[in-house]
C-alpha cells in the first residue's frame, strides 16, 4: 500500500496492492494493522454504500464535532470525480479542495479526515461507492455546502446543468454561510 500525499495535509489518496491473475484480482480494501503501520490508525464504526446513475452530484456533506466523521471513500464500480473542501479555519488551506477520479479499475481511495465537507459527482453510466466512517451518522450535526459555489468553484468533471441534485442538496448555504464548527 502506498499513501500519497495532496497540498491538504491530512488529506490523502491511497494506492493499494492489487494481486492480479488469470482468475481476476484480490486486494485488501481496509487492514487495520497496515493503516496504522503507516501511521493512519483510525477505527472505522460504519460502512455506507450508494448506488447511483450518471450525472449524480452528491454533497457537499460534513458532520460537525462532537459527531465529525473521518470517511476512507472508494468506488466498486464506475467512476466518480471525488472532492474534499478543507473547513478547518485554522487550517493554511482553509476553503481549498482537492479532487480526484476515482474508479473501479484504479482502487484508489480517498482517506478524508474530520474537518472537511465530502461530495462527488458520477461520470459512469452508474457508480456504487462505498466509504467507511469512524463516527455514527447524527442528523443534528450535519451540514453542508452548495456544490455549486463560486467561491470554491469546483470542477466536478461534467457539466453542472444537467446534474442530478437532491432537494436537501439545493437547499444547502453557499461556504460563506455554512455553520462549520471546525
């Protein structure tokens, strides 16, 4: 397994070993023993998964404290441009993202840590993610931010007029107005 960094710290993308043969592939996804040898030692506490079909566009999605979520985020089938907006206010890179395809073939994950609003966007003709977070979900402490905000001007890999946006996803504030409390 090999992490690489991004220009957030603490953001990172993780290139796993992939053993390939004449039957298929293996990996391990998650082991717990190897992420803290490289010192990522975070305990997972729920899996989610979502299935959905191209020019879905989910998030911007952050729990605050005491309920903040770390998410280790990877696809099992399709592609998805992945994005993490950093909401630490003492943070150098404060309202910066990073974005990155993610696919089935890659098995690149993104491991995003607490402090920072989470979304993609499908470029597939559908995608399923599934991502692991190390505190249970508490409605009370979400937020969010509009994924089409001029301020951090996101590049989500397709053309925002024909995204597919939940009601609650277009209600959300822009990221001068969203409660952080990171």
């Amino acid at each position: 397994m090999n992490i690489e960094p991004t220009f957030i710290n603490d953001l990172v993308v993780l290139t796993l070993d992939v053993f390939e043969d004449e039957r298929g592939y293996f990996f391990e996804g998650y082991n717990k023993n190897k992420f803290s040898a490289l010192g990522v030692d975070i305990d997972f506490v729920q899996d989610n998964q979502s299935f959905s079909q191209k020019g879905t566009l989910r998030g911007l999605h952050y729990q605050n404290p005491p309920f903040a979520q770390t998410k280790l985020v990877r696809v099992l089938q399709g592609e998805i441009m992945d994005v993490a907006v950093d909401l630490r206010k003492d943070s150098p890179t404060y309202g910066k993202h990073f974005g990155i395809k993610l696919t089935a073939e890659n098995k690149k994950q993104l491991l995003v840590p607490q402090g920072f609003a989470h979304g993609f966007s499908v470029l597939s003709a559908t995608a399923v993610v599934l991502y692991k977070c190390d505190q249970f979900y508490n409605k009370q402490s979400e937020g969010g931010i509009r994924y089409d905000d001029a301020t951090l001007n996101i590049d989500w890999g397709m053309d925002l007029k024909e995204a597919i946006v939940s009601e609650k996803d277009l209600v959300l504030p822009s990221f001068a107005d969203c409660n952080s409390a990171f």
